[in-house]
C-alpha cells in the first residue's frame, strides 16, 4: 500500500490523463470552504504595483476594503475566486499569482511563518505549515511523502475531485518557498515544480521565482525538495513571536493555583501540547507514562480532572494570545486545540463573559 499522499494522488490521475485544460475551467481559488484575507490582500497591493486601480477591483468583486484590513475575517472561496478573476482581468498580469507571492510579506500568515521561525529544519518549516494550512484555508491539504528522496510536498483541493488550478498552486507553492527560506534563514533550492496544467507561452517568471526545472502538464501538483535541503537545520530556531506568546504562557502557568506533583505535570503537559499539538487526554497521558484511563484516576484521587485543567491552561492562554492584535482568532482557535472558531467562541465567552473580538477590542 502507497502512503496516504500516493493515494490522492492517484485518484486524480484519471483526471491528469484527460488534459491539463481541464484546470483552466476551474474557479482561480476553491470551491467551498473558508480563506483568510491574507492572500487576498497580497492580490490587492501586488495589483497596486502594477497601477491597477484597487478600489474599482474590490467593488468589481463585492469585497469590501473593511473586510480585506480585517485580520480576522474570512471570505468564502466564492468571493476569493471572483477578486482574482477581476484581478486578472483588470491587471493583464498572465503571472498574477506569482507576483501576488512576491508582495505577501514574511509575517502575514501569522501562525505559519511563526512556527517557521522557530522550526529546528527546513522540513519541519514545511511540515508545520501543512498542519496549519486549514487556518488558512479550508479547503485545502498538503501531503507530504517524506519517505524518500527527494520528499514531495503536494497541495489537493478537498472540495473539487479535479484538483486546484494553476493560480492556486503557483501562489501557493512560491508563497511557501519564499517564506519558508525567509523564516528559516537558509537559502534552499527547490529541485522541480510540477503542475498538472498545460504550459503558458512564457515561463520566465516561474523559473526566475522557483530557481528549478518547472513541469507542465505532470501527473501530480507539487514541488520536490532534495533530502539534504528537507533536513538542513534553520538559522534562528528560536525566534518568533509564537516563542515570545509561549513564554507568557509558561509565566502564566507558574501563576496558576500550585496542587499536588501530578498536577502540575499535567499542567505543564497540557501547554507544551498546545504549542501546535493536540492537547487531548491521550497524548498528554504518553508524555506523562501512564495510561489515559490511570492518568483520570489518580487525578480524581487527588480532586481534579483532566478536563478542569485542560479549560483552565486554555483560558490563561486564550487571553494572552488575545492580546496580541495580529493573530488571527481562528488561529487563536486552533494554538488552543478547538476543532473550530465557534466551539472556541463557545468557551471563551463562558470564561470572560464576552466574545473573543469584544475581549480583543477592549484590551486594546
């Protein structure tokens, strides 16, 4: 059996195989789902550079200035694909994508070039930003078959059986390599781009951004990166501001009311797994060596719950994070662990009496 990559894979390829034209009657982003303004800002101010007149496109579209400023709003993929194809339109840019890329600054994916700074290698820069690309975008997952060399690094659209379109996957693809090289200081190449779309005339400006072979027309959407690029360590490991938030949080921690050993190893279990990982009873039991059903023992024992904890470190968290007016709700929503924004709002507003952007608007 193939690695779970190896199986999306194939079952696009029937759709490879009738033509890469198929890509161009596609939506120039997905068809479901939900995208942060980040990518849509970039759009804007790449479109800018090039005299477009940026107000007469977001009205072309029906985005409104206020939504795209809004850091924590989001636009269904309806209204994301048509700003891109009044974008293309108004531009004349057939390279739109890629320049839009260029324009997203090191930053702007908030909790993604975060983790980026702090990724001990290259491979993991790449790895965290797959975990947390559906803050992003719903929509959307990257594989990645790290099982030989070079490791593939795809990009599949859940909503559409066939596939992203070319626009998606280049500014994707140009606006991970570009960050990932920025955040973890190291000066990687790219061995091959490979697109299922057909080849436009002029390629220029993909090999210029890529710096590697560019295949059309391939049985698969990814990039390729050599195994000694994959594992080659980041410069800076330790800077961010996600490393700064975890601190506070640890501050945070310290504050909370002091019980018995077990406790304060759960405690402090439960926030090193909120740092990108699931904070659910079963993994934090293994970091502790004992059974899920022996670590809820043996807390009741002693009058606590696993639960209790879990709300209570998440709490101190949530409004700390908060505090921080670049992050993202939703990737607020998702550091703490919540399988959506709404179930986090639920919480929140149980532990502060207020909504999460009522709590944000007031501590600022």
């Amino acid at each position: 059996m193939g690695t779970p990559a190896e199986a999306v894979w194939a079952a696009r390829d029937n759709l490879c195989a009738r033509g890469a034209k198929a890509a161009y009657r596609l939506p120039m982003w997905t068809r479901d789902g939900t995208v942060l303004t980040v990518s849509s800002r970039a759009l804007v101010q790449a479109c800018e550079r090039l005299g477009v007149d940026t107000r007469t496109l977001l009205d072309g579209a029906g985005v409104s200035q206020r939504t795209l400023d809004d850091p924590d709003a989001r636009l269904h993929a309806s209204a994301v694909s048509a700003l891109w194809r009044k974008a293309y339109e108004m531009s004349g840019d057939p390279v739109l994508s890629l320049h839009a890329a260029e324009a997203c600054p090191v930053g702007a994916y908030k909790v993604i070039d975060f983790m980026g700074h702090n990724a001990r290698t290259v491979g993991e820069a790449f790895t965290l930003a797959a975990r947390y690309f559906k803050l992003v975008n719903t929509a959307v997952s990257l594989p990645i078959d790290a099982a030989g060399d070079p490791v593939v690094f795809g990009i599949v659209d859940e909503t559409s059986p066939e596939g992203v379109s070319r626009q998606y996957a280049e500014y994707c693809f140009a606006t991970f390599f570009l960050h990932i090289r920025a955040t973890t200081g190291v000066p990687f190449r790219l061995q091959r781009v490979q697109l299922t779309h057909l080849r436009p005339v002029d390629i220029a400006e993909h090999e210029r951004i890529f710096g590697c072979p560019i295949d059309f027309g391939a049985r698969r959407t990814c990039m390729l990166v050599a195994r000694n690029a994959w594992d080659a360590p980041a410069k800076s490991p330790h800077v961010g501001l996600l490393e700064v938030l975890s601190q506070h949080a640890d501050l945070l921690l310290e504050r909370l009311p002091k019980g018995p050993g077990l406790v304060e190893r759960t405690r402090s279990a439960i926030n090193r797994q909120l740092r990108g990982g699931d904070p659910s009873l079963e993994p934090v039991a293994a970091e502790l060596a004992l059974t899920p059903r022996t670590l809820q023992r043996h807390l009741r024992e002693l009058g606590y719950s696993f639960h209790t904890l879990l709300d209570e470190v998440r709490q101190g968290a949530a409004g700390l994070y908060l505090q921080q007016p670049d992050i993202a709700i939703a990737e607020v929503a998702y550091l703490l662990g919540f399988s959506d924004q709404s179930t986090f709002n639920r919480a929140f507003k149980r532990w502060y009496g207020v909504t999460p952007k009522q709590y944000r608007t007031r501590a600022a």
